[in-house]
C-alpha cells in the first residue's frame, strides 16, 4: 500500500533562501530512489517562509529504507536552525485502495 508523509516547515524569514537551497538538494537526492513517486515542494501564497512537502512511497518499507539515507541526515542538520519551530510531520496511508486522483496514478 502507497505510504505519504507531509512535512509544514516554518522557515526563519532571513532563511528562506538558505532552506530552499538545502531542501531541493534533498529533492534531487530523493528522486533516486526506487520507492519514491513524489516529492512535491510548495511554499505557501501568503507567507513565503512556510514550505509544504508532499512524498509519496511504493508503501512504509520504503519511506523506512529513505529515513536511514545519510542524506537526510545531512538535510535535517542544515534545516533545524534553519527554522521557527520543529517541523509538523504527518504520515498516512490511502483511505482506499486505488484512489482515482490525478487520473488514477497516485
């Protein structure tokens, strides 16, 4: 079963810049895994220091293999003083089975 996990980060206003460098380096990082489908970033059309990450996983395994990459490390030791306050992560599964959004791929 497909596993998602979405991260609100609220970003120190002088560190925008910085922060965005620093999570689009783990982007591309990312990508190269065999379980990754997603790794979408938005920033919030109001307040430009509040990233949202949307990722989406083959299933929990291979979110759990992504966790012990040494550069999430190294992702997570440049964004903590980077940011106002912990980040809010939430992780979940689909609510159904073969969830028909984007033209029935999620």
């Amino acid at each position: 079963m497909k596993f998602a996990v979405m991260v609100v980060f609220k970003v120190l206003e002088d560190k925008i810049a910085e922060f965005s460098q620093a999570l689009n380096w783990h982007s591309e990082n990312t990508w190269g895994e065999s379980g990754s489908i997603k790794f979408i970033i938005y920033v919030d059309e109001v307040d430009p220091s509040i990233f949202y990450l949307y990722e989406l996983y083959e299933n929990r395994g291979e979110f759990e293999k992504h966790t012990k990459t040494d550069y999430i490390s190294v992702f997570s030791a440049k964004a903590q003083p980077l940011l106002r306050e912990p980040a809010q992560v939430f992780r979940g599964v689909p609510l159904v089975p073969n969830p028909k959004s984007e033209k029935g791929k999620i």
